[in-house]
C-alpha cells in the first residue's frame, strides 16, 4: 500500500465574516484505523516477538500509561511521544483563597517525538472524494417508505 495521506478539498466560510463566499481548504480522511489487535499483528511480522505476547505489552502499555496520567506523571514513550496532564479552571486572587473547586477540567498534552515529527515532515498527499461533509448530510432525505 502507497504511503500517503488522502484528503479531499471542502468548503468552509469564515464564522466571522458570515457574508463572504467560502474557502476551499484540504480535509484528511482517514483511511481506516488501527486497533491494538492489528498493532499486534504488524508488530509481530516485524520482529521475533510473537502476536500474543506483542498483545499483552501493549494492553499492559495502556494500564501503566494510565496509571502515570493518574499519578501525575509525565510519560515518555520513546522518540515516540510525551504525554502530561494539564488543567483548565478559573483563577483565584490570592493563593491562599485557591482550591480544587476552581479546577474545571484535566486534558493530556501530547508532545509528538523525533519519530513522529520525522513521519509528518515527510508525508506525501493524495486527493480523494470527500467522504464526509454536514452539508452533504442535510441534503440527502430519506423518504418513510424508502430503506436506508
């Protein structure tokens, strides 16, 4: 299989300016995805590892990756990537008057590493039709006694 991502061109209009005709801008459609079971699968037909065993690690990979978020660890994969909580919330006037309440959300910042900052700067491109839109969606009417 060729090594490239496929987009297709949409339109968007500035929110702000509501008035003006809209831009044609590249959309990534995504191909597939992976799951940890095909991981496996490619994993093992690279290496000595079996599929099973490659399996177990990366489910392992998750229980621990959690736990680190959980205790507020940074996680660093390798050249892979870096993980670390962050939080949102409102800000109090003096040190003193802060508490958790003020916290309103946690989110993981993911930092990409060499091997994906290396993957993106070499990425080749290739147009496809688009497969989603909204519009699209609010054009298309099902009619009751037509099957979907």
């Amino acid at each position: 299989m060729a090594r490239s991502v496929t987009y297709s061109v949409v339109p968007r209009r500035n929110p702000s300016e509501k008035n003006t005709p809209p831009k044609f801008y590249a959309q990534a459609q995504a191909r597939g995805d992976v799951n940890i079971r095909e991981m496996s699968e490619r994993i093992q037909s690279s290496c000595t590892v079996n599929k099973a065993d490659v399996y177990a690690v990366l489910v392992a990979l998750e229980d621990v990756v959690a736990e680190a978020i959980q205790n507020g660890e940074i996680v660093r994969l390798g050249e892979l990537c870096t993980l670390q909580v962050s939080l949102n919330g409102k800000g109090a006037l003096t040190e003193e008057d802060y508490d958790t309440s003020l916290i309103k959300r946690a989110k993981i910042n993911f930092r990409p590493g060499t091997v994906l900052a290396n993957a993106l700067a070499s990425l080749t491109f290739s147009k496809v039709n688009v497969k989603y839109t909204k519009e699209a969606e609010e054009d298309e009417e099902v009619l009751p006694d037509e099957e979907p």
